[in-house]
C-alpha cells in the first residue's frame, strides 16, 4: 500500500514536472514599463515589472535579468566593465492565476532620451532541477530626462541687462511687423505707432494696429556645431544645461521667446528647428522636452540656422545665441550682420560655464 502510495506520488510529481516545463512559457509572462516619461536630472522614479502567471501551478522561481543604460541608475543595479551598460536582477514567487507587480526604484543620472531594452524572463520548473529562458516585454515608453540649468549671478544679470536693451530698443524705435489695420490715436500709443500718411488723409491722427505675433521679442539659439573642433561632449551638455539657464531667466521675466536648435533629436513629434514665440509652463516644458531629446550631432549647420533666424528678425529683436565657442569667426560674422538687421545680440558661451552634468 505504501508502495504504491509512492509509486502514485512520483508519477504525479512526473507529471507536474512535465505540465510545468511544457507549459512555462505560455503561462508566465512579465513587462515593464516606469512611472513617469519625463523628469529632472538626478530625479528618482520607479521601474514596474508586472509578472502573470495564468496556470494552475504555483511558480515558487520567476527570476528577472534586466540590462539598463548606464544613466538609469536602478537599485542593487552594477556597472558592467567594457560597457556602458549596468544590470541587476531579482527573484519572486507567485501563486496560480496571479499577477504582481514589482516596483524598483531607479535614478536618471544624466540628460536624454531613453527606452528600456527587453529582458530575460527565467522560471524554474516543479522539482527546480532546470530553469527555462524566455524575453521579458519592455512596453516602450520613452524616459526623457532634462539637463540641468546653469544657475550663476551673473547670467541672471547679463540676461537681465540684455532683456532691458531690448525693451527700450522696440519702445524707441518701429518694429516691422504686420499691420493688421488702424483706429484712432488715443493718446496713449507710443509715437512710433502713428501712421502719418493716413493720418494725413484728414481723419485727424490714426495709428496702426500691429501683428504683435508678427515678429518675435526675443529668440533662443543653441547651436552646437563644433565647427571643425574636436568634440566634447561635455562642452554640449554644458551648453544645453546654459540653454535652460537662459529659458528659466526668460520665464522669471515673463519675456515670450522663440527658440531654435541645430541639434538633431531623438523620437517626439515637435520641429524643434523653429518653435514661434510664446511663453508659460507648457512653452517652456515643450522645449526642455526638446533640450532631453537633443543628440550629439547636428540637424543643420550652425551658419544655416542662424541665416533662418536673421530672416524672421527686425528692428528691437533680442537673439540670445548660446553656442560652444565665443572666438569663432562665424559668430563674429553672425553679430555684424544681426547689427545691421537692427537685432541686438547677446552671446553666452558654454566654454566660459562650469559643466553641470
């Protein structure tokens, strides 16, 4: 009786050895995907990993293998030699017709714009004497990561300074911009909006009525082409970091901006070559996503975007050009031709900036 009480054990043991190894990959599965798409250097957010087990077996071995870039610091993660990689794993248990998730906490230690990899799903089967290997899903939403701001007096105050000049260039002086009709001088208009040949006609004095959309207050350049100098990388982050430097001084004025870069990006829907003027959380949010994405190398040149930049100035536009380099003939040539076209220019460069990786 006992025999055949083992016997009928080992046979049901062979079979949920079989059921479990022939089944596995069918009945457990996992993906991952984080809590947030965009966010702060340095910032903390959450790996999810949601592993299913839809049989009727329990699965006492899930094991997770997962390979993150270098700049998503996850907890318990390591550097691997060779790489710029890191990796880490975990093990769970979960029950029959179950569903987990498990959250590991992580760090963006770097600007850009990354997609987590697929990973490997590994799950030991009844008698744990062999372990199967099956791709984890990785739900592939992007993580774009902010620079940080460069944060100094003494851009508020060359900013600050700049922005003044601006202001009492436009009030001083007519702007070009698109007349969108007339009315009938109140007083209050600047002296510069009388239109003297309509007022002329014997309507007593008439002043125009602009586009104010027309033409731009002010505009950010990034432009990061090295012309011909060798590469540093840092030297771009650093300009990207003095970029949002600039934007956060803008935004404390409640100064509208456009903004162009030459810098190519990576995924997103937005022509960050040229975004019209406008101001606020979502305009300024809208072009940090766009600073996150930026990569290594160039859409344009720095000569082309700048040329497309001087075609939508007039008279009183402030350009801010944040470049690599301030001893560079092409910005030298860039700042006689932006006088000539009645724009005032102030370049910032990031060689003269602390990098703030």
């Amino acid at each position: 009786m006992i025999l055949l009480f083992l016997l009928f054990l080992v046979l049901a043991a062979l079979i949920l050895e079989y059921w479990s190894v022939d089944r596995a990959p069918e009945e457990v599965g996992a993906s991952v995907r984080t809590d947030r798409a965009i966010l702060e250097q340095g910032e903390t957010f959450s790996l999810l990993y949601t592993v299913t087990n839809t049989g009727i077996l329990p699965r006492s071995y899930v094991h997770i293998c997962q390979y993150t870039p270098g700049s998503i610091v996850a907890k318990g993660s390591s550097p691997l030699r060779f790489t710029e990689e890191r990796v880490f794993d975990f093990r769970i248990w979960i029950g029959p017709r179950t569903k987990r998730e498990v959250r590991i906490p992580a760090e963006a230690a770097r600007r850009g714009c990354y997609r987590l990899p697929a990973f490997s799903l590994m799950t030991g089967d009844f008698l744990g004497l062999r372990e199967q290997r099956q791709a984890g899903k990785s739900e592939g939403r992007e993580l774009v990561i902010w620079p940080r701001a460069v944060k100094s007096p003494s851009l508020s105050r060359a900013v600050g300074g700049f922005l003044g000049e601006v202001s009492v260039r436009r009030f001083l002086y007519e702007d070009p911009v698109l007349t969108v009709g007339f009315r009938e001088y109140t007083g209050r208009e600047p002296m510069k909006q009388i239109s003297w040949t309509r007022s002329a006609q014997g309507r007593g004095l008439m002043v125009r009525n602009p586009d104010h959309t027309a033409m731009p207050r002010a505009i950010v350049l990034v432009d990061t082409d090295s012309r011909g100098a060798l590469f540093d990388a840092d030297l771009v982050e650093t300009a990207f970091s003095l970029a949002r430097g600039v934007l956060e001084c803008l935004e404390k004025a409640r100064t509208p901006y456009a903004f162009s870069m030459n810098a190519a990006v990576l995924g997103g829907t937005k022509d960050y070559g040229w975004i019209p003027e406008g101001s606020g959380r979502k305009h300024f949010e809208g072009i940090l996503e766009g600073l996150g994405r930026a990569q290594y190398t160039d859409r344009v040149s720095g000569e082309e975007m700048r040329n497309a930049c001087l075609a939508r100035c007039g008279q009183g536009t402030g350009i801010l050009l944040v470049t690599l380099h301030r001893q560079d003939d092409s910005v030298s040539d860039f700042a006689r031709r932006a006088a000539r076209a009645g724009a005032e220019l102030l370049v910032l460069a990031a060689e003269e900036e602390k990098p703030c990786l």
